[in-house]
C-alpha cells in the first residue's frame, strides 16, 4: 500500500469512525463500527511497522498546500472554541489563556511567517512513530473495545433519559487518529494542531459525565494544557526566528548551533511537561479520573500523556550533551520520585495508577534527558510496557468499580475470591509494573544503568532518585497486591463476577496475553523495534539484544530464568497442590478463633468480635497534605531552572 | 552454558545451603551463649529444616504456599546468578521481588499478625532496596561493570575507595539478616519470638522452603560483602566472617527500634553515605 494511503487511513479512518458514531444511536450498530475500526487500525499499524521498519530510512511525505491552509483556520477555530469554553464556564483563566494563545497564533501566522510556507515533508514516518502508532492503535483499539461493555452499564447507573454513548464515542474513537497525526508529523504547525486536538478530546472526555466535580476536573485539565500550547506557539516562534522552518526534523538536525536553540527547546519541554503531567502539573491527570475508566485508560496508556513523552524522546538528540538535557534528567527522576512516594499514601485505586503514571513518565524524561542510547532504549521499553499495564490495570480497575460500585483499595481485600478471572488479570498486570523480569521494571533496571553510565556531573542524584522512587513503587504496588491476595480460608464469598461481559473480559484477557508475550520476548522486540528506533534518532546503539534477552556493554539480563523459575515456582504448587478440606487450619488468633471459616475472634466475655484488616498507607508520613507543597514547589523550581538554563545558553 | 558453569550451578544449589545452614547454626549457639544459655548443637538448623520438611501439610491459604515457593526460587536465581557473575543490579532487583513474595505469602490470607508483619518487611524493603542498589552503580563506577565478574578484573581492593558504601551495606545486611535494631518484620531463631511476624501463617513445608531461602540469602549477601576485598580473595573471606561476627553481636547488644528510626538511618546514614561515595568517585573520573 501507498504510505500517503497508509497515512490517510491511521489519521482519518478513526477520526471519521467518531464523527459517523455520532448519529449512531443503535447499540449493534456501534459495536460494528467500533470494532471494525478496531481491527483495521490495528492491521494498518503493524502495516506501517512493517513498512518503516522494512525501508531502514525515515520517509517523509508531503501533502497539498491546501490541507495546510485548512489546518491553520482549524487552529483558530479550536482557539475560538476554548475562547467560548473559558466564558460560559466562567473559567477567565482558561479564557485568558486560549485568548492569549490566539493573540500569539495570529501574530505567527499572519505576520511573522510569509505567506504560503510549505514545510517540507509534512509527515516523517520512522521507526519511532511506528511504535507510537503500534501502541496507540493496539492498545487504545482495545481500550475503546472494551468501552462497549464498560458504557451501557456505565450509563445504567446514571439513569439517563437519552443515550450520551454517541458523543463519548465519537472522542474516544476520534482520539486514536488524532493521536497517529501528532506523532506522524514533521510540520510544527500541523503537530500543534494534533496537540491541540488533544487537548480538546481530553477536555470532552473527562467532562462526559456533566457532574460539578467532572466539569471542574475538565477545566483544570483544559488550562493546565492551554499553558503547553502557549509553549508550543512561543517555541514555534523562536524555531523559525533562528531556521527559517518549522521543521521537526530540521530542529533535531540543526542542533549544533547550540545556543540560539537551547530556549524553544525548552519551551518544547514545558510543552511535553504539561501534557504528561509532570510535576506540578500532576493535578490534572489526578483530577481526570472522574471521567469514566475507558477515558483514564486511554489517558494513561496510549494517548495524551504519552504525547508528552514522545516530544521529550523526538527532541532527545537535539539536546545531546547539553545544560539542558541534564536539567531533563534531573527534573524527571524528581518526578518519578515525587509520585511514587504520594503513591503510597493513597487510598483510592485510580490514584495510585495515575500517580504512578505520572512517576513512570517522569523517569521516561529522565532517560531523555540521560541521552545515551541505552537511555533512549530504556525509555522505550518503558514506553511500550506501560502502555500495556497501564492499559490492563485501568480497565481491570473499572471492572472492579463496576463490580464493587467503589474505586477504593481497601474494598478490594479478598478479590482473588470474589471475581477470580478479573483479580488474576489485576495481579498479573501489577506484577508486570512492580517486578523484574517484565518489561517496565527492566527498563527502570536500564535506565539505572545509563543513569550510572552517563558522563553527566549531575547523574549521583538522578540514580539516588531513581533508587528510591524503585523502592517506593515496589512498596504501593505489594500493599495494594496484598489487600486483592487477602481472603478467609474456607469461606465462600459472595461472586462478584455473575456477567462477564464478552468485550470487556476479552480485551482484558487479550491484553494480559500481549502483555506476557511481549515481556517474555522483550529482547526481540528490544532488537527489532526498540533498537532501529534509537538507531534512526542519531544514536549509535551498543546495546545489545537477542531472543534472550537485552543489556549493554555494561551489563546483561537474561529475562527467561527468571520467567521460567518464577512461574513454575508460583504456578507448580497451585496447580500440583490439593488442600482437601481437613488441611485447612484457622489464622492464628491466639488460640481464641470461633471456626476456620469465621473470621472473628472470642473477646470480652467470650463474645464473638469480627476480625478486619486493613491496608498499610503510612499518611502521617507520606500523606499528600504533608508532601504535596514541598513538590510543587520543588517541581516548579526545577520548572523554572530549566528555562533559565536554557535562557542563559541561549 | 557450558560444562563449567553448570558444575558451578551445581555447587551453589548445593553448597550454598549447606554453608548457610551451618552459619545459622553458628549464629544460634553464639546468641546463645551471648545470652548466658547452652545453646543447641551447630547442626540444629539441619534438624530443623528436615522436621519441618516432615511435617503433614496444614495451611491456612494455598497461595501462601505458592509465594513461599517463589521466594525460595527467586532468592535461589539471585545466588545463582551472581556466583555467575551476572548483572549485579539484576541481581539485587530479583532479591527484592523475592523478598516481596515473602510478603504476600504473608498478606494472602487474612490475618492481623501475618499483615502487621508483612506491612513491616516492605518498610524494611523501603529501607535498604535503594542502598543495595546504590552499591551496585558505586561498585559500576570502580570496575566500569556490572556484571559481578567484573569485580575480579579489578587491580587491588574495591574497599579502598568505596569503605563508604561498604559501611552502607552493613546497615543493609542487619535488616536482610533480620537482625536487631532492624528485625521489625520478624526476628530471627535466636531469638525465640513465639509470634513471628511475617512468618505468622507459614507452616511447615512452606516455612522449611523459607529457612532454606534464608541460608541462600545469607550466603549471597556475604558474598556481597566478600566483593568489597576480592582480591586476594582470603581478605574477602576475612572480611565476611568479621561482617557476620558484627552483624551478630550487634544484635544482641541493641534492642529492636522502631520502622521511623530504621527507615531514618537506612536513608540518612545508610543512603549518605553510599552517595557521597558516588558523588566523590564521580567528580574523580570527571577530573581524570
């Protein structure tokens, strides 16, 4: 096929997927469409995979004049939109920022650029935006898949006299297109209108419920991001004051001229900071859990946020052995330490996924900012990985909701036994953020190691950060693990899972099964993904990779020991193991038990006292009422030592 | 892998727990005898381990086998691969999801006493996890390695540069070899807790799989140790036994603390140290 074709089908085909689910109103209907638009999105993206990965040389290509011009007015049209947003809401931030946005977008389009720019090529197809186009177009397919299941009972809930699915749908589906432009394109202009289509979708999505505490999340999350787009437009002004262009690819190639650089890229950065919710932007991301889980799923996973992070790892080169990329380094290992010890204290699980998100993204940046190519490597890795927990747990999460009618942890003591299929997949997706040998914690094991092996004066705290926040993070994870793990022997327990909805049980199945694949064959999709994408950036990969497994000069992990010890030792006796009824013994309760399947205890006067068990969540120290000032404040410090940085050397 | 390397497998699998139990038993006739008692026979831990081998399986959670299982296998992995001489950092990360078994086995079954004491094993994993990962990226910056083989490459002793660090390790190895002020979790034989902690719901097969773990970890974490004076390697040696010796008389002369002051010490001392150690080797190689 055409790569002009290939192109035109991941951006428009979903795009016009949402458009089209808007007067669909027939539930049959809908799952049509979105699943056919499922399985072509996803044959396109291992089609483009395919072809990039086969041509070895990135390949750009252009488009008519015309669609640029149509771009441009849509940019105004998007500004004039958040304009209405920011006064019928009364949010004059919002408004003050989007008119600000325009003032600033109407100076660069109108007088600073001449008439009729062509930026040549409007897209760059390379190994990078593949696996970008991959994980947004497999993952968020599966995602909107499982959406089907998760919004009727959604809206039961809600009493609603007219179905508001088409709308959701129409972001949601719309939402994997407009993500495919943004990292295809070449064209500033162009990327910043996929951004700022983002933005938009994101704002949608999260308000979808129409409750106070929705719309207030939507508009945090609507100005937190406008500050980003107003970034994006100065850097667009100073890229083309110094290059004549607006060129992505130009900028990266054109970095050795340093200084004059040094700033727009900064800009850049804040832009990226913004959308993946690094400190002290997290708030947003926090707050977006409100919308209904197929929204933070998609969030979290393939969309938005990973945006951010893909900007930061497309401008990595850029930065190579700069002032800038070593204040990146340090500002997102902050942030990986910074959320993953809020992580700790929360109750609600969906915060703890968001904060962990954010933890993840911040060490994404951090290996930007390291800059080697065993950083590079180690920030896709991660990259894909959580893509793939991230995507599983959340959706694993608002099976739970629905089962449980509550997102708190501590609701979920005993699910291994209540919903077993649904508590299995939650395990295996929490093992594969918290343990080695899955993917995202062998990237963390790289990016340690780039971390030690980097030149950078700088790099003893990033590792010290990077250390601590590891350990955190196995801390919230084991915890929460602890609480699903936790049953009574012998009691039967009410099931919970009466209606496994086919959709959304088998996304969920489809996921873990992906996810396993991919991690006990990480060193080859190290060899054949991971590396040609480094490679294509600039960087000369020493790492090395083979169907075994993936290291560096520095070091080797050999990923399937691990997998095959760890497996049969925790699945062998499950599987092996009989326990016949009179095997089993009541916990120890000081010898004053009532019976092995009652959990409670003879108390005063011998009467019956029921046993609970809670969580570990250690607020007093770790509480976000404690922390929460000192981040921001350190967060925004490092915000502002980035771009004085930047400014000084420019 | 080769012949070499499997006979070398097959020496750790099988020498390393008998090393290990026969340090335990050490362990236990010396607190003994620090405490003014006889003791049992050196060989007690052996005795222990068969008759719990014996016992008629009774559980309050299958699961809890199953994670007392993983523990002993990873722990097992993790000795294997660094008498291999593989990734150090790898190495320490599969101690810690190993670790995190023996926490889970505790949390799989709904009791106070085994939650208590599984919420205190990941405290003290919070404590020394970033320590030991800290000593592999300082032991990386003396040998440009890290794989542990490495470390035998090197020109003279790893302690002369990095006594910082070692320092931190020994802070390290009291809380892995559940010794007193650190045993928040659960204390070892010696002293002859009736409740243990984390161990609380383990029984039997499952906690003689735990023991057997425990002779593994201790080995590996001596040898840990051991790398700091590798070469020759009967300083190394000396240097284990003296850090054993002072793991257990520290113990028996401080009481147990709490988690805030472990995690304080840990972090502050421990984790100081360590990077200081860092920072001061790197400002080394920048100037050279």
């Amino acid at each position: 096929m055409r790569l002009d074709w290939l192109v035109a089908w991941l951006v428009l085909l979903p795009i016009v997927a949402g458009l089209l689910s808007l007067s669909v109103y027939r539930s049959t209907l809908r799952k049509a469409l979105v699943l056919g638009t499922a399985a072509i999105l996803a044959f396109m993206a291992v089609l483009l995979a395919a072809v990039t990965l086969g041509k070895g040389s990135p390949q750009g290509l252009d488009t008519a004049p015309w669609l640029s011009t149509l771009i441009n007015w849509l940019d105004f049209a998007l500004v004039a939109y958040f304009l209405y947003v920011g006064f019928r809401w009364r949010h004059y931030l919002v408004a003050g920022l989007a008119a600000l946005q325009g003032v600033l977008l109407s100076l660069l389009e109108f007088w600073q650029l001449p008439h009729g720019l062509t930026v040549h090529p409007t897209f760059l197809l390379d190994p990078l935006a593949s696996i970008m186009v991959l994980v947004i177009s497999v993952i968020g397919s599966l995602i909107c898949v499982y959406a089907l299941d998760y919004m009727p009972e959604h809206e039961a809930h809600l009493h609603l006299e007219r179905t508001r699915q088409p709308l959701f749908f129409c972001f949601l589906v719309g939402f994997l297109g407009v993500m495919n432009g943004l990292v295809m394109a070449n064209n500033l202009l162009w990327l910043f209108f996929f951004w700022e289509m983002t933005t938009l979708c994101c704002y949608e999505l999260i308000r979808h419920d129409r409750t106070e505490e929705a719309q207030a999340s939507a508009l945090r999350a609507l100005w937190m991001n406008l500050i980003g787009g107003v970034a994006c437009v100065l850097a667009m002004f100073l890229i083309y004051r110094t290059l004549g262009t607006l060129s992505l690819v130009a900028v990266v190639q054109e970095a050795s001229l340093g200084g004059a650089l040094l700033l727009p890229l900064a800009f850049l950065s804040l832009t990226a900071f913004t959308k993946a919710a690094q400190v002290p932007f997290q708030s947003w991301l926090l707050g977006a859990m409100v919308a209904p889980t197929p929204v933070s799923a998609l969030l979290h996973s393939s969309t938005m946020v990973k945006a951010g992070v893909y900007l930061v790892l497309r401008l990595a080169p850029a930065l190579f052995g700069t002032v800038l990329s070593s204040a990146l380094a340090v500002f997102g290992a902050f942030v990986y330490l910074a959320a993953s010890l809020l992580a700790i204290s929360q109750t609600v699980s969906k915060r703890v996924l968001a904060l962990s998100t954010v933890a993840n993204l911040g060490l994404i940046i951090a290996c930007a900012g390291i800059n080697t190519d065993l950083a590079l490597a180690a920030a896709l890795v991660i990259l894909i990985f959580h893509a793939l927990s991230k995507g599983l747990l959340f959706m694993t999460v608002g099976i739970y909701e629905q089962q449980l009618g509550s997102r708190d942890i501590e609701v979920m003591e005993g699910l291994v036994n209540r919903s077993p299929v649904a508590a299995v997949v939650g395990i295996v997706g929490m093992l594969s953020m918290a343990f080695v040998p899955f993917g995202a914690v062998l990237g963390k094991w790289a990016s340690l190691e780039a971390a030690a092996t980097s030149t950078s004066a700088w790099f003893p705290l990033v590792a010290a950060f990077i250390a601590v926040g590891s350990a955190a993070s196995l801390v919230f994870w084991v915890k929460w693990l602890g609480r699903l793990l936790s049953t009574v022997p012998l009691r039967e327990e009410e099931k919970l899972e009466k209606r496994k909805g086919v959709y959304a049980y088998g996304t969920v199945l489809g996921l873990t099964g992906l996810l396993l694949v991919a991690s006990v064959l990480v060193g080859g999709l190290v060899r054949e993904l991971v590396l040609p994408a480094v490679t294509a950036l600039g960087y000369q990969p020493q790492v090395a990779a083979n169907w075994s497994g993936w290291g560096s000069p520095y070091g080797f992990f050999t990923v399937w020991p691990v997998f095959l010890v760890a497996g049969a030792a925790l699945l062998l006796p499950l599987l092996t193991f009989r326990a016949r009824r009179e095997d089993y013994r009541p916990v120890y309760l000081c010898g004053e038990n009532l019976a092995v399947e009652e959990a409670a205890f003879r108390g005063i006067g011998d009467q019956p006292v029921p046993l609970e068990t809670g969580g570990l969540y250690l607020s007093a120290s770790w509480g976000e009422a404690r922390l929460n000032p000192w981040i921001n404040l350190l967060g925004l410090m490092l915000l502002l030592v980035i771009l004085l940085v930047a400014g000084v050397g420019a | 892998m080769n012949g070499t390397n499997g006979l070398l497998v097959l020496a750790v699998l099988i020498g390393v727990p008998l090393l290990g139990g026969f340090l335990r038993g050490v362990d236990r006739k010396l607190t003994a005898r620090l405490q003014g008692r006889i003791g049992p026979p050196i060989w007690q831990p052996f005795y222990d381990f068969l008759k719990l081998m014996g016992k008629k399986t009774l559980i309050s959670s299958r699961a809890t086998l199953a994670w007392a299982c993983g523990y002993l296998a990873l722990t097992l992995l993790a000795t294997v691969l660094f008498f291999l001489g593989q990734d150090l950092l790898a190495v320490v990360l599969i101690l810690g999801f190993g670790g995190a078994c023996l926490a889970l086995g505790a949390y799989s079954v709904r009791s106070p006493y085994a939650h208590l004491g599984a919420n205190r094993e990941l405290l003290q994993m919070f404590a020394y996890e970033p320590v030991l990962l800290l000593t592999a990226v300082a032991i990386f910056l003396k040998t440009g390695s890290f794989q542990v083989a490495s470390v035998f490459r090197q020109e003279g002793a790893l302690i002369h540069s990095l006594w910082p660090t070692f320092l931190a390790v020994l802070a390290a190895l009291t809380i892995k070899m559940r010794k007193s002020p650190f045993d928040i979790a659960a204390s070892e034989h010696a002293h002859q807790e009736l409740v243990r902690g984390v161990y609380t719901e383990y029984s039997g097969k499952s906690l003689a799989l735990i023991e057997l773990a425990h002779w593994y970890e201790l080995v590996l974490l001596l040898g840990l140790v051991f790398l700091f004076w590798a070469r020759p390697w009967w300083a190394g040696l000396l240097l284990a036994v003296f850090s054993f010796f002072l793991e257990i008389l520290i113990d028996n002369i401080l009481a147990r603390l709490r988690w805030r002051t472990m995690l304080y010490f840990t972090w502050v001392e421990g984790m100081g140290l360590a990077l200081a150690n860092i920072v001061y080797l790197n400002l080394i190689r920048g100037l050279l």
